[in-house]
C-alpha cells in the first residue's frame, strides 16, 4: 500500500468503521450530502467530525477517490 498522508491515520480506523467510510465515500453527492447532514443533526462532536471528512472528502474527487482505494486496500488485505 502507498503510504501518504492520513494512511496510518484510516488504518487507526476499525474495520466496521472503514468499510462505512468507503461506502459513503462511494456514493453519489446527493446520498453523501444526505448522510453528512444526517450526522450534523447528532449535534455531537463525532458526527460534526464525520460529516466535515465526507463534505471535505467531495469538494476534492481526487482525493475522495484516493481515499476509497487505500480502504479498498486495506481491506483486502486484512
């Protein structure tokens, strides 16, 4: 796997946690705005935290993109 910026930090991940991040990540934008402001109204810290990586994560495809394939790769290799 590539290392970068971040790798270590989605490897810190659990693995339930990665494989919702990717499918999120996989959707369209209008279902990742729908999840993103699903989890603003927790009105927790988390879910703000959540919501700010997937809103982050679309305004910059190339790096959503980047992020999908590490999970991708981690997972299988887990």
């Amino acid at each position: 796997m590539e290392e970068g910026p971040g790798s270590r930090d989605v490897e810190a991940f659990s693995p339930k946690a990665r494989d919702t991040l990717r499918r999120v990540l996989i959707h369209d934008l209008a279902d990742r705005d729908a999840i993103a402001s699903r989890l603003l109204r927790y009105r927790d810290a988390r879910g703000d935290d959540w919501a700010d990586i997937i809103d982050m994560l679309t305004m910059y495809p190339e790096a959503r993109r980047k992020v999908v394939r590490v999970l991708g790769e981690i997972e299988v290799q887990g």
